[in-house]
C-alpha cells in the first residue's frame, strides 16, 4: 500500500451492516389488532365505530346534497326557465361547485376516521 501524504485527503472507511433504527424490534402488543383478530365484542365494536363513523360521514354529505342542489330542478321549474343561459350559468356556477366541496369534505373525513383506525390497529414498532 502506499503511504498517505500530509496533504491528501483522509481515506474514507466504509461500514456495512443494518442502520440502528433499521433493526427489527420485537413486535409490541397491539390490543386492538387481536381483539379484532380474535373476533371479540370489544373488536367488533371497534370495526363498528368506523362503520358508524363513516356512516355518518355519509349522512351529513347527502343531507347537504340534498338541501344545497336537490331544490334547483323545482326552481327552474318554478321561474320558467328552460335550458337557456341562467340554467347552465346556475349549475356551472352553483351546483357544481357545492357539490365538488361536499364531496372532498366526505372523502377527507372518511380518509382520517380510515387513518384513525389503522393508528388504532398497527403495532407501533411498523410505524415509519
């Protein structure tokens, strides 16, 4: 091997091997993931609780899908306006819209009561 000089840059060294962090832990008892496993009545009502919580997700979305854009068809039919311009400026400018803004509110609340549940079920040593 050749000698360094005082000048060179210091050699690198390379350590191979598994990162600290990377090291498989054992894995941490996760009661809600084998009291749904299990089928029990404590694991059933946690699978209900998502249900019910989506549910009602749900519910309040038709609801104000129903009270926002489910009158237009008796409003255009009361004023007497057929397909024209007031029609297509209303749907473009109103219904769809609310019903774009409905529908990302349900999405986003079902996706976290998702994402709560899976926090609930997933041992914490498989956590990134």
């Amino acid at each position: 091997m050749a000698e360094e000089s005082p000048l060179s840059p210091p050699r690198r060294e390379v350590v191979t091997g598994v990162p600290r962090g990377a090291r498989r832990r054992p894995p941490a008892y996760a009661p809600a993931r084998s009291e749904i496993t299990e089928q029990t009545t404590v694991g059933a009502t946690y699978v209900r609780a998502l249900m019910r919580g989506q549910l009602r997700a749900a519910l309040v979305a038709l609801t104000a899908l129903v009270v926002l854009v489910g009158p237009l068809p008796l409003v255009f039919a009361l004023t007497h306006t057929g397909s024209g311009p007031p029609v297509w400026l209303t749907l473009g400018l109103l219904a769809y819209p609310v019903m774009w803004l409905i529908a990302r509110w349900y999405v986003r609340t079902a996706e976290r009561a998702e994402a709560d549940f899976t926090g609930l079920v997933t041992d914490p040593a498989d956590r990134p």
